[in-house]
C-alpha cells in the first residue's frame, strides 16, 4: 500500500514559475500508472511563463480563480473547474485574486523534464 502525505512531498520552484509539489510519479515511485500528479500554487497576482508539455494535462482547480491561457483561447477558471490542456499546446495561467491559486496538475504521461519547454 502506498500512501503519501501533502506535507511530506518537498516544495519546488517548478520551471513555469509555480510553486509545485510532485505527489505521485511513476518514475519515482514504485506504481502501475502512467501519469504524474502534483499541487501547484500559484502566488496573488501572479502569472506562469509561457510553456508546452509534450504531454497532455489536466489541471484541477482547488482554490481561487484565474485565467487560463491555452494557444489563441482564454477562460475564466475557478474552484472546481476541470482544464484539460492537449500535448504541445502553449500555456500559463494567471492568479486574479488576493489568494493562493491552488489546483492539481495530472499529466499524461508523466511529466518529464525534457518534455517542457519555456518559451520565455
């Protein structure tokens, strides 16, 4: 049985700017899974950087609200919204509120390194 706690998991500066908690992985864990999961944080006022995955993602927004830019489209996104983001599209996403933006990040297949790219 494997159960990890959010405390426990280290904090990181994720490579788009966010403040990032990787949860679950199955290149660093010993699971049958596919995917990675992480909790990512986004500080008041605050945007990403411009980036692309290779793979696809899905973000899950927890707390707050913001925007979310993905290729030539925009949304409002807040607590409870679903994103689904495809392999290779260009995005960030912007807190607008005086909270913490907190959502989690699911990515398929997990998230690797050399499939980011920052584009700023």
């Amino acid at each position: 049985m494997l159960i990890k706690n959010l405390d426990k998991c280290k904090e990181i500066i994720a490579n788009d700017g966010s403040i990032l908690k990787e949860i679950l992985s199955p290149l660093k864990d010993n699971v049958n899974i596919r995917y990675s999961l992480a909790l990512a944080k986004v500080k008041a006022k605050e945007i990403t950087k411009r980036h692309k995955l290779k793979s696809a993602e899905v973000y899950f927004i927890l707390q707050g609200k913001g925007i979310m830019y993905i290729d030539n489209e925009t949304a409002e996104v807040k607590k409870g919204d679903m994103v689904y983001i495809p392999p290779n599209s260009i995005q960030r996403i912007e807190n607008i509120e005086e909270k913490d933006l907190i959502f989690l990040c699911i990515v398929d297949p997990a998230w690797r390194e050399e499939n980011e790219e920052i584009l700023e």
